[in-house]
C-alpha cells in the first residue's frame, strides 16, 4: 500500500486566509448604502412641483441595470424604478410621482410630483445596487405662509423744494427673520420690476430707469424695506413693496404724488405786484408835478434824464411782472422777481433825486406821503430780494 501523502506545511495557513477572503467580499458585497440625511422637507401652495430628496453618498454601479428603487408613503408603495427592466410605475394615488433615471448613476434617487398629489406624511426610500442595499425616510410637510402686515400708507408728496433724496416708506408690523439670509425684497413700479434684494445671496439689483434705487438691509430686521432714489428718477404712480421671510409673505403699494408748490403765496404774490406797480405810478406822479412846477432849462435836463430813466425802469417792473406770475419755483420765476426788486429799489433812488431838484415839492404833505409809500415798496422789496437769493440757494442743495 502506497504510504500517505505527507499534509502540505502550508495548509493550516491557508484555511484562515481563505475564510478571512471570503468573509471580506462577503461582506463588500452587502455593504449598506448610506444617505444624505434630511429629516423633512416642507411646501407651500406657492409650489407646483415637489420633490422629496433621495440621496445616496456611496454608490458604485456601473449600469442602471443594477439599480432597483422604490418609494413608500407610510407602508404603502406608491412608485418603483427597475433598471433590468427599464421601467418605472407609479401608483393611482400618485400618479405625476417620477425620478430620473439617469441621476441614479450619481446616486439621486428623489421624488418628484405635483402638489395637486403631495400629502403630507413619511416617505420611504428603498435602493438597491446589485447586493446592497438601504433606505432612508423624509417628512414631508405643508406650511402655511404668514400674511405679513404693513403699515398703512396710501401716498407720499413731494415738491421741487424736496431735497434730492426721495424715501417710499414700506414699514413691516410682524417681521420674524432672525437673520438677512430669510429676507427678500421686491420692489414694482406699475407692475414692473425695478428693484430686488435677495438676502440669501447678499445681492441688490435696481432696474436703469431707477439706477438711484436701494434699500438699507440691516433695516429690514426691523421691519424698514422703504425705497430710497434720488429725485431725479422718481416718476409719479403706484409703488409696490413685496417683502418675503421664510414662510411669511406680503406686499403694500404707495403713490408717489408730484405737488406743485406755490414759491409765493397769493397774498405774498399780490402784494409784490401791487407796490411794484405803486412805485412807477408814484414816480411819474411827482415827475409830472416837478414838470408842471419848474421852466428853467437846467431844471428840464435833468428832469428829461430822470424821465427816460424812469421810462426804462418802469418798463422793467412791467416785464418783470410779467415773468413773475404765479406757480412754483423756476428761473423764468426768479428772473421776473429780481427785474421787480432790482427796478422797484432803482425807482426809489430817482424818487429821492427829483425831491432833492424840487425841495419846495419834497415839503410837501403829497410828497412825504409818496416817500413813506415808497419807504414800504423799498422794504417790501427787501424782503422780495433777500426771498429770492435764498430760493436759489435751496434750490441748489
């Protein structure tokens, strides 16, 4: 009988390397899938589409042959995806629910459908990748969306004696956002975009008809999303403020009126005509009695110079008073004031002159009248004046 083999020296070696191999792809091939964790997602009914995440970090198949998904509301399936078969099926309950097939390949596997057959719940997710396999589950829940609330302001006014900044106010009551990243501002002009800022991206954007346009972010958190433009842009009509936080939403509209303001009132503008016109025709009363008075040739020079002078005077105040008729502020205005204020003071010195060539008239009871009248005409005049200088100077600011 042939003696036995001798057992390899090797062999009680090889025995424990060899389950250790085993037990390794074992245990590589039932790997767990592992997912993105999203405890919930939520939707409003400004939503049309929703879609519930499904992500797997550690996949690695090769072909959407060796992918198998499928989708549980509660118990119960609603949708599966086989990829031997190429086919995917939703349930009657769920009928728009889909994925996309070519986004398993880098391990989405999220639910999409329309909101008309969302329902709040747990969603399952189950994937299978040849011999692994795993799951993940999702809330999904309806939010309602809180009105937010504005403070009432139908219109704001402003003038040609506003300063270059105009504000539209827009002042939320039961602002909640805690941080910039939860706020979002539009601004519309007649339905029309003019301005956003989107806090999560940090980002403002004004349209060019209104490149002036911003807002102060840090007021938002208190509830301040008023508009600011220079005046230059503004354009009368309703403005719309829409401010979003989180859940919560609203939107207030605000006119913006243009006012002509009057630059003088219609006392102030009568008064100014008045003794304008007062002063020419009490010059050329005491320039006809000097006339009437006094023959000497010397006397009648001088008088014929005080004459055309006044003549030319007279027709300024006219012309003046022409260019100063009423309304608001403008140059046309401005320059009709200064003829009235310049010829009116000019008037009063020829009147003093032609007392001081007739004293025996300057005596009189006639000519200290005129004089206390003009006196009132040079101060009204003044004051005409200095108005004047300082409605340029404000209109410069």
């Amino acid at each position: 009988m042939a003696a036995a083999s001798a057992p390899s020296p090797f062999a009680g070696e090889m025995w424990p390397l060899l389950v250790l191999l085993l037990l390794g792809l074992a245990s590589c091939g039932s790997a767990q899938l592992l997912f993105t964790t999203i405890k919930s997602v939520e939707y409003t009914n400004d939503n049309k589409t929703i879609l519930i995440p499904c992500l797997v970090t550690n996949g690695g198949a090769q072909s959407l042959r060796e992918l198998f998904v499928k989708w549980k509301f509660g118990n119960k399936y609603i949708f599966f995806y086989d990829g031997d078969k190429n086919e995917s099926s939703p349930n009657s309950n769920f009928p728009s629910a889909y994925i996309v097939p070519d986004a398993l390949l880098i391990g989405n596997a999220s639910l999409m459908m329309d909101k008309r057959d969302a329902v709040p719940g747990n969603y399952t997710c189950e994937v299978t990748e040849l011999t692994r396999e795993g799951e993940t589950i999702v809330e999904l829940k309806y939010v309602v969306k809180t009105q937010l609330l504005f403070t009432t302001i139908e219109s704001v006014e402003y003038t040609i004696c506003n300063e270059t900044l105009l504000t539209i106010p827009c002042l939320v009551t039961n602002v909640g956002a805690k941080s910039l990243k939860e706020m979002f501002v539009e601004w519309k002009f007649r339905n029309k975009h003019i301005y956003f800022y989107d806090g999560d991206k940090n980002k403002s954007r004004p349209e060019k008809e209104f490149s002036s346009a911003y807002i102060v972010p840090d007021a938002l958190l208190t509830g301040n999303a008023s508009l600011m433009m220079d005046k230059s842009d503004a354009v009368p009509g309703n403005y719309t403020c829409e401010v979003t936080e989180l859940t919560g939403e609203g939107k207030t509209t605000v006119e913006l009126r243009y006012i002509a303001a009057l630059w003088f009132s219609a006392n102030d503008h009568t008064l100014i005509i008045i003794f304008s016109m007062l002063a020419v025709l009490l010059f050329w009363g005491s320039d006809i009695t000097v006339i009437l008075k006094y023959n000497s040739n010397i006397m009648k020079e001088k008088i014929i110079i005080l004459s055309v002078a006044g003549l030319v005077l007279s027709i300024l105040v006219i012309v003046g008073a022409v260019f100063f008729i009423p309304g608001e502020y403008s140059t046309k205005r401005t320059s009709g004031l200064g003829l009235i204020v310049v010829s009116t003071v000019i008037l009063i010195l020829l009147q003093i002159s032609m007392f001081m060539i007739a004293p025996a008239i300057g005596m009189s009871s006639f000519s200290i009248t005129i004089l206390i009248l003009q006196v009132l005409g040079f101060v009204l005049s003044v004051v005409g004046l200095s108005l004047c200088v300082s409605g340029e100077g404000h209109n410069l600011l």
